[in-house]
C-alpha cells in the first residue's frame, strides 16, 4: 500500500487491513476514516526505552490527577509531532509495567491541507498493533468557508476535538489523551492574562459538558524539550509541519512562546510554577482529578 493510495482512496474501496466508511448521520464527520483492525497487525517491535525524567513526570502528573483508571479506554490524539508520538510510546510502556489495566488506541484527525501529510503514521501504527483510527476531514476549507471571526488555531482545535469525541464515543473509548506539555500550558496561562483577562490554563484532567468523557494531558509536568530530544534519540517519524490550521501566519501562541523563552533566560523556573498551579481550579469538589 503506497502513500498516495491511501490519499486518493474513493468511498467504499477496500484496503487491505484498513476499514473505510462513511458516517454521514454524523454532523460532526463528513469525512472517512481508516480503521486498523487488530487481528491484521503483525508482532509489536520491541518497545522503546523511555528516559527516566519522562516516566517520572508523566507517572507524577497521571497519579496527581488520577488521569488513567482501572479498565479506562484511552485514545490518544496522535498529530504525528514529537509530543503526541513520544506520548504513544510513554503510553505503551504504561500499559506494560501500570498496575492499572486500560485499553489504548490512537486517532489521527487528516485536515486535508496541502502541507501536511499525515498518512506515514499508518503503517507506523500498524507496526507498533496500535488500535488505529485515521480520519480524514477537510477542515481547512471548512475554515476558509465557516470561520468568521474565530482564529484558524481555534477553529480547527474544536473542529478536531469533535471529531476526536466522535471517534472515541463510536469506539468505546471513554479517555481521550492529548499531548500538551508544560510549555504548552504556560503559553496558554499567558494568552487567558493578556487576551482573556483571567489566570487560567488548560486543565490536566477534566470531564467533558456532556459527561460521558474524560480529557487528560499527560505530559502537563514536561518541557517541550524533554519531548523534542526523545523523539530525535529514538528517530521517531515526527510530521514536520502538524498545524496547518495557522496557513503560515504568526500567531498568538507563537509570541507567548518567545515571551517566555526570553523571561526563562534571565530566570530559568520562570515557566513552571504559573502553569502548574494554573492547571486546575482550586477548592473542594473542583473536579482537579476529573471526576
């Protein structure tokens, strides 16, 4: 199976070891999806060795928030960067050595934007006997044509996250696992203070409105840069550009990011404490831990 096959593929053409249908009941999936059975999936490849930093503080941040649960499914937005694919592999070995048993699987949302080709990630996932669901969606022209006044990062990240929600609802997943790190949440902490007018961030854990659905951040606890050196240590098939949504165009978070880089050099722990004690509202029955 080549690359381009996968892309040109037409309704109701069958692919060996991938499932293809439509869902067209679903306001929220207008597109198709390309599910790996299990039984097709040949022997794992030995897993990779996590370092020792990494295991510490995502095994931190799922026990402070009790973000992985006895018998939870969990799927893992995979866009194919550094963060979500090192997560893949942190949460393999979790499911490995985790007194805790859980089902994991992975979804790749395809926006079908010319500067981002996702589709290596297949095979990779058939490789790793990774429950695999890749869904292709043609967002960017949704943003072109529906957007109105919302930035195109907001209006793809609620686009993907509906169909993430779908996805996982249709599998019976009952986790969905996203893959931003602390960078990510200080970035955020500063957008909600000087856009929004309020201290927040994203939250490590939390129930989704409609109460059927957890959202947990594992990586809340590491840097950007524990990622990136293990994605290149190990190889990784990192997808260089795996936010097309922007079109090239700075934006918000892109100038938090510099912020803080530059306030982190004159004080190094600059980044870590806002975010951490932003990530979750204060006080009894806050739903810290997602319940």
């Amino acid at each position: 199976m080549t690359i381009s096959s996968v892309r040109k593929v037409s309704p109701g053409t069958p692919l060996p070891g991938l499932f293809l249908s439509r869902h067209a009941n679903d306001p929220h999936i207008r597109g198709f999806d390309l599910s790996v059975p299990g039984d097709y999936l040949p022997a794992m490849t030995p897993p990779l060795e996590i370092p020792q930093t990494l295991r510490r503080l995502t095994g931190r941040a799922i026990s402070d928030f009790r973000m992985i649960r006895e018998g939870d499914g969990v799927l893992l937005g995979l866009s194919g960067g550094k963060d979500s694919l090192s997560l893949l592999h942190i949460l393999l070995r979790l499911q490995r050595h985790a007194p805790v048993r859980f089902r994991l699987g992975a979804v790749t949302v395809d926006p079908l934007a010319d500067a981002f080709h996702p589709e290596p990630l297949i095979p990779y996932l058939r490789e790793l006997r990774v429950p695999y669901l890749y869904r292709r969606e043609p967002i960017v022209q949704l943003a072109r044509d529906h957007m109105n006044k919302d930035s195109y990062c907001a209006f793809c990240a609620r686009m993907k996250r509906g169909i993430m929600y779908a996805c996982a609802r249709e599998q019976g997943y009952n986790v969905l696992a996203l893959a931003q790190h602390l960078d990510d949440l200080a970035e955020s902490f500063l957008m909600s203070a000087f856009h929004g007018g309020q201290l927040r961030t994203m939250k490590a854990h939390y129930r989704i409105d409609a109460g059927d659905l957890r959202v947990i951040r594992p990586l809340a606890y590491v840097r950007e840069r524990q990622t990136a050196a293990f994605a290149a240590a190990q190889g990784l098939p990192v997808i260089t550009e795996n936010c097309p949504a922007c079109f090239d165009k700075p934006t918000q978070r892109q100038h938090m990011k510099q912020i803080l880089s530059a306030e982190e050099r004159k004080k190094p722990p600059a980044i870590q404490e806002p975010a951490i004690n932003a990530t979750a509202p204060h006080g009894a029955g806050s739903g810290r831990r997602g319940d």
